[in-house]
C-alpha cells in the first residue's frame, strides 16, 4: 500500500495543476471563447478539462485577483465586463508606463535587442500585407510587452501585461478593421526608429501618441456602436 503524500508535495500538486487549469481558462477568455458577461460553470469547466473542482475553483480565485473574472456572492463566477470608463483609465494609464518604457529604452536599448524588435516590426509588417488581423494582433501584443520586457523592471512588466489583459476585448475591437493596420503598423515603426535615434523625449513621445491613438480609436468605435443601436431602436416597428 502506498504510503501518503506529504502535505507539502500534495499542496505543490495542487497548485500546479490550479496553474494549469487557470492558464487554461484565462486563454480561453482572452481568445475570445467566454464572451464578457458570461457565467463559468464550475462543473462544466471540470468536466472539459478533466480535472475535480478544486482546481477550478483555485483557478477563479487565481482569475479574479488578474481583474479576469468578478465572483459574486450565490451567484457565481462570470468573465468581467469592463466599463468604457475603466478602459479609458487604463490607457492612460498605459500611457505613462509605456512612455517611461520609451524613453528608458532609447537610453539603454543594444544593437541585438534592436534588431530583435525590427524582427517583430518586419513580421508586422508581412501581417499587414497579408490583411491577417489575428496575427497582427498577437504580434502587436509581443511587441509591446517585449519593449517593457527590455526595461528589466519586473514590477513594471508585471503591472503592464495585468492591464493589458483586461484590455484585450477593447483592443481587438480596435483592430477588426484590417484599414486599421497600416495606421497601426506605422504608429509602430516610428516607436521603433525613435528608441534607435537614441532621443528619449522623442521616444517617450512615440509611444504615448501610439497609446493615445489606440485609446481614440476606442472612443470612436464605441460610439459609433452606440450610434447604430440607437438608430436600429428609432427604426424597429411597434410591436
């Protein structure tokens, strides 16, 4: 007969698989599978992912802390809906921090990271040629976390890829348009050449335009939704 695993292996086990679980989830929210809103059923979830609820439930509580999911008191677990007035408090948030990442990189960046990022920049570019809105999208996503990668601030990278989490929804919304991407792409090459001239006002500048820029395109898009939903109520015929 086996003898039983010590307390500390067992937690280990447990997180681990929570880990797992969790990672497992959050891709599926940020790829789009659980819309915002949505429930997550805790005994669907276990059943799909083979695994008993204890780890789903760790998994919620890992989800929560990221600002992924809300838990509400006997009603349950559901992917978050954030508000346009948390989305526009991001960005500018965003803004700072990645105007800070500017103009520390155009002090500090190497020929190799340099051209590490020109490698990104020049897979963009393809993707824009290719109207491949999903693989801009993932590459526009690794490219800004690699400049703040770059920085060495751990502290700052791990705040940076927490909000940019819960933008993600916000953020393919402003790239469904494949018009969009050589705007973007562009907005991108200029951060780029900036950080290279070695002007970290200039650098700093490009990056908290482009932020500016994404968080416009928002507001925009968002109000034209408002404007056809209140357009499709003025014409909907009586019931």
């Amino acid at each position: 007969m086996n003898a039983p695993l010590h307390p500390t292996i067992t937690l280990l086990q447990t997180n681990s698989l929570a880990s797992a679980v969790q990672q497992a989830i959050e891709q599926a929210i940020l790829s789009g599978q659980y819309s915002p809103g949505v429930k997550l059923i805790e005994a669907a979830l276990a059943e799909k992912l083979g695994v008993s609820r204890g780890p789903i439930r760790e998994a919620f509580r890992m989800l929560d802390e990221a600002g992924l999911v809300r838990t509400e008191k006997n009603r349950g677990v559901f992917v978050r809906d954030i508000s346009l007035d948390e989305a526009t408090e991001i960005f500018d948030l965003r803004a700072a921090m990645e105007e800070m990442v500017g103009r520390q990189l155009a002090r500090q960046i190497t020929p190799a990271e340099l051209q590490e990022v020109n490698t990104l920049l020049d897979a963009m570019t393809h993707a824009v040629s290719q109207k491949n809105i999903d693989v801009y999208y993932q590459l526009n996503l690794q490219f800004h976390d690699r400049l703040v990668e770059l920085t060495g601030n751990r502290r700052l990278l791990a705040i940076y890829r927490k909000l940019i989490k819960e933008l993600t929804l916000f953020r393919q919304l402003n790239l469904r348009d494949a018009g969009v991407l050589p705007l973007s792409e562009q907005g991108h090459r200029q951060i780029v050449n900036a950080i290279a001239s070695g002007n970290a006002e200039s650098a700093g500048r490009a990056m908290a335009d482009h932020v500016g820029g994404s968080k416009q395109r928002m507001l925009d898009n968002k109000q034209r939704m408002a404007s056809g939903q209140a357009l499709a109520s003025s014409v909907r015929p009586a019931d």
